[in-house]
C-alpha cells in the first residue's frame, strides 16, 4: 500500500488540509527526536499518527512527538499541553487540585526551592471520589546532565523550575491513572525507555536543606523529612571565608547587642559544616562579650560604692552622683534592640 492511500495518513492529511506526501516528509523532519542520521521509516510515521488520532494530538504544535527505539518502533511522547488536551476534553472531566508539602528542599545543581512532594486531585463527573496521586522530589528529580560534544555540565528544566516540573509529574500521572490513558509517555519515562533504564533506581536529592513553611493544607505527612536522603559527604568550605564573615557579624553584635539576628543569619547563609562552625565561633565571641560585659559591670558597681562611701565623709564639699554617666551609643543600641529593628 502506498503512503498515499495509507488510510490513516489520509484521515490525518485531510484533518489538516495537506497532501499525504507533504504530511509524511513534514513530520518526518519534525515530530522525531533522535540523534545521528537514521532514516524515519514509513512505518514508524504510521504508528505515531496512529496514536495522534487516538488521542486527538497535534503532531504539528509538538502536543505529541515521538523517539524512535532500537527495535524499529517508536516512544510516543505527549507534552504538557497536550496532556492538558486530553484531560480537559474527556466527557468526565471535572476539574483538578493540587496540594503541596509543607517542606522545601533546594536538590543538589538546582536554582531554587521545591516541595518535597506535590499531590494532584482529579474530579469526575461519574464518580463520588477523586483520583489523588502525590509524586515526590527525591524520586523523580533529574540533575544537570553533560553534554557529550563539549563535555560541560547543562541545566535543564529541573534545574530552573523544579516545582513547575514536579507537577507536571503529579499531573500527568493522575491522568493516566483517574483516565487509564496508555501506550503515552512525558519526555523522562521516554528516554529511561529508550535508555533501557526502566528499572533505574530514582535520582536522591542529596545535600538538601530542609525549611518548613505554613500552609494553610492539613499536613497528612509531618515528617517528610526522614524520607529525604542524608547528605553522603560534607562540602568543603573555606575557613578563613567563613571566619572573616563570622568576625564582622560579631563586631556589628557588640555594638547593637542583635546577637540572635547574627545567629540567624548564620543559619541563612550556610549549611552543613560550614554552619556548624561559623555557629560555634559566634558562640565563643558572644560568651567572651558577655564575660567582658559582666567584668564591666561589676567595676561600675565597686566604683559606685567607692563614690558613696566618700559621700559620708565629712570632708566632702559638694554632693556629686555616684553612678556612671551613661554611654549615649550604648542607649541608643539598647533602643535600636527593643524597637525590634534588623539587624543592619
């Protein structure tokens, strides 16, 4: 049988108004990822057009597109939009939710913080109870990859917008299961296939910090958490850095007498070991001020008795205050401090 004829290459010719030869060489170039120079055959061209018309896809606007396998087959592929599509127009669709952890973990190479899982909600006309199907990080997390021709490390997707990614996870796989969609695939599960690498184990977010957020969501799992991988190695970091840092939070301490906003900024800026001991200097330096503080105190207090036991001497011409004038800067750092104020 000639393409020509090829029924469904003429069904889906006809539904977007071109010759079946032009439909066939259009998609050919187009609706394919692969690398190197191997020949599109015929009938993996039939077998995604199959599964376009199934579905109701636009092979044209990339809402489905296909790898092909080692065997002569292909992978379809559904994007975002085109899983939106079939969702939205199925007879029993009744709208979608989506619930998100109370915890945020930043994934090793990541530039910015993600839910540690994100559930989605899926409501049918026909049925009295929703589909819930909740993805976690730490399973489905892609890291930077390298490029085989220059040999740098890229960012992907996952890197840039992590919550955005891990639903569209959510999303899609509460489709498939509240839908029963089959034989479709997002763009990961297709290249584990096409890698052979089904059964690959999931990527750990490693080297995360963990930061609970309030959420307005009941909590169903408060401890998150203890699902999440430990660290396998500390980051080194540079002490001298962290030392020059720490010293000039302890000079602007002692001024305003915010040890607590140091200590918290401390938290924020560092984790790991590079935390635990640019806390443990700022620990050091605040006791030595507090010993020199009482030290002080206590000179105020021997020169204030000192001053009244004069007073009662007769020799005494004019009564003067025996307590010590007080420092304006210290006043001031003191109001600064009970005012609430940040720390710079």
């Amino acid at each position: 049988m000639s393409t020509t004829t090829n029924p469904i290459v003429t069904k889906i010719a006809e539904k977007f108004s071109v010759d079946s030869e032009s439909l066939l060489s259009t998609l050919k170039a187009t609706a394919f990822k692969q690398s190197g120079d191997n020949v599109i055959t015929n009938e993996q061209m039939y077998a995604l057009l199959i599964v376009s018309d199934q579905y109701n896809l636009n092979p044209f606007t990339k809402e489905i597109y296909a790898f092909p396998d080692k065997f002569g087959g292909i992978v379809p592929v559904v994007s975002v939009d085109g899983w939106n599509r079939i969702a939205n127009e199925h007879p029993h669709f009744d709208g979608v939710e989506f619930e998100y952890s109370t915890d945020v973990v930043r994934p090793e190479g990541a530039g910015a913080h993600c839910h540690a899982w994100i559930e989605t909600i899926l409501y049918r006309k026909d049925r009295k109870h929703p589909t819930r199907v909740r993805e976690y990080l730490d399973e489905c997390y892609k890291t930077p990859y390298q490029d085989y021709v220059t040999g740098q490390v890229k960012n992907g997707p996952w890197q840039s917008h992590p919550k955005r990614m891990l639903r569209h996870k959510s999303e899609i796989q509460c489709y498939r299961v509240g839908f029963g969609f089959v034989g479709i695939y997002d763009e990961d599960e297709a290249l584990r296939i096409i890698n052979n690498d089904v059964e690959q184990a999931p990527q750990q977010v490693s080297k995360a910090s963990v930061v609970s957020i309030q959420s307005t969501r009941p909590q169903t799992e408060s401890e998150m958490q203890a699902h999440l991988p430990a660290p396998e190695t500390e980051e080194p970091f540079d002490e001298k850095v962290v030392d020059e840092f720490v010293e000039r939070l302890c000079q602007r301490a002692v001024k305003t007498n915010q040890w607590q906003a140091a200590k918290d900024l401390i938290d924020e800026r560092y984790v790991g070991g590079a935390r635990t001991h640019a806390q443990n200097k700022l620990s050091e330096q605040e006791q030595l001020s507090s010993n020199g503080n009482g030290s002080e105190q206590a000179d105020d207090e021997s020169t204030s008795q000192g001053n009244v036991a004069e007073s009662t001497q007769p020799e005494v011409k004019t009564q003067t205050s025996s307590r010590k004038k007080s420092n304006p800067d210290k006043v001031l750092s003191q109001q600064n401090d009970s005012n609430g104020q940040n720390f710079f």
